[in-house]
C-alpha cells in the first residue's frame, strides 16, 4: 500500500515539475544557455523522491574535490537505473549521456530531452562516439559538465567493469579535467516485485579530479585504466565503510 501511495506521489509530482521545467526553460533559454536552471528542477524532482521517505539515506562526500566554477568529464560507475535520480546529488550542473532508449520512458524521456541531455545510438560506436564529442564539447563550452557511465551499460556483478573511452576522448579533446565519481547502493533501491526500499542507503564519493595536464599527457587506454583502477578502490572502500556503520 505504501509503495503505491509512493508511485502515485512521484507520478504527481514529475508531472508537475515536467511542466515547471517547461516553462523554466522557455523563460532562461535567451540568457541561461548551460540550463543551470533547468538542472536544478531535476535536482528538485530527485531530492523529493529521496527525501520524502524518511528513512531512505543519500549522502555524498568528497565534495570538497568539485571546483563549481570548472566543467568536468564526470564518470561514474553504473549498478542501476537509479544512478541517475541519485547523481542528482552532486552539486554541478551537469548534462547526461544515455542511450537512446532511456528518452522514450514516459515521463523520464522528455525530461531528459527538456534537460539537454545527449541521447546515443549504441548500435552503432562510430556515431555515438562523434554525437558524444560534438554534442559534449558543445555543453562543456556552455558551462556545464558532462557525466558518463564509461562502462556503457550497466554492471551486472555491481562490480566496475572495463571502461570505454568516450569518456576519456571527449576529456582529451575538450581540454578538461575528469572527475571519477563512485556510488553504491542504487541496485536496491527496489525489492522483489517493485516494493520500495524505505531504508535505501546510497553512498557517493567523488574523488579528486585528474588534471586537464594528466588528461593531455597520458595515453587513452592508460588514462582509461588508470581512472578504472582508482574508481575500483575508491568504491571498495566507500562499500566497507558502509558495511561498517550498518552493524
């Protein structure tokens, strides 16, 4: 019963704030080209989906590593559909890229269409390689960070797969800094047959970002591995500490 109530609530209150979020950007489109303000509708709509449980936890720390006056490559591990509600946690502006499919959900989709986020075919690498570039150079000069699942789909182990280097191209090619973001806890946001979670704890850490220096002068693929291997300890140890304060 409660998690129906839930439903109907968060149903209610995207519809809202998809019709805010409209008019947000019909009135900030001529002077706000990053969509801050659109951005922060979305932090809205998220902040009320875990706030309005109030046993549910979000907590993030290490945002002492995020400078708010620089755009980032953000690259986060990918465990759930839920990363993105719970990403909206970190304080950047920042657009997604996701794939294609993701923009057809009801209500999710325009959402994400009115937010500017960048849709991608993966079919097809080529092209979503260049949209990625294009489109992601585009947002960086606007102001806006970027953030992506460099693992491209999402993680069946809850473990960090191998990253692919779109990521990690666009950060080359735009000259900015990458910021590894790890989270943990969004795959059991739901239980067995879709009942909410009330005591839902997600942890997000971000660590410190890799330098637009460290970005030019390493390889790809070591640069690639190298955000891997430190994506992989960070998030081991955010998943102990977690562990640790349950008991």
């Amino acid at each position: 019963m409660l998690s129906a109530l839930y439903y109907i609530f968060t149903l209610l209150q995207v519809t809202v704030l998809f019709v805010v979020s409209i008019l947000v950007l019909i009135v900030t489109y001529p002077f706000d080209k990053s969509r801050r303000w659109v951005h922060e509708c979305s932090r809205l709509i998220c902040a009320l989906l875990y706030g309005v449980p109030f046993l549910m936890r979000r907590t993030i720390d290490g945002v002492e590593n995020i400078d708010k006056t620089k755009s980032y490559v953000m690259v986060m591990n990918h465990n759930s559909g839920f990363d993105i509600f719970a990403a909206y946690k970190i304080p950047l502006n920042f657009r997604w890229v996701s794939k294609r499919e993701v923009f057809r959900v009801p209500f999710m989709g325009p959402l994400l269409t009115i937010h500017g986020d960048i849709p991608i075919e993966r079919g097809n690498a080529a092209e979503a390689m260049a949209k990625v570039l294009r489109l992601g150079k585009l947002w960086l000069s606007r102001g806006a960070s970027v953030a992506i699942f460099p693992e491209g789909t999402r993680s069946k182990t809850g473990e960090i797969n191998r990253f692919k280097a779109g990521a990690f191209s666009l950060a080359k090619e735009a000259g900015v800094e990458i910021l590894p973001i790890v989270m943990t806890g969004t795959n059991e946001y739901l239980k067995k047959n879709f009942m909410v979670n009330w005591r839902n704890r997600v942890g997000i850490r971000v660590l410190k970002p890799i330098s637009v220096e460290e970005v030019a002068s390493t390889d790809l693929k070591e640069l690639a591995q190298m955000t891997h291997d430190r994506m992989v300890e960070a998030l081991a140890e955010l998943r102990a500490e977690i562990k640790a304060e349950k008991r």
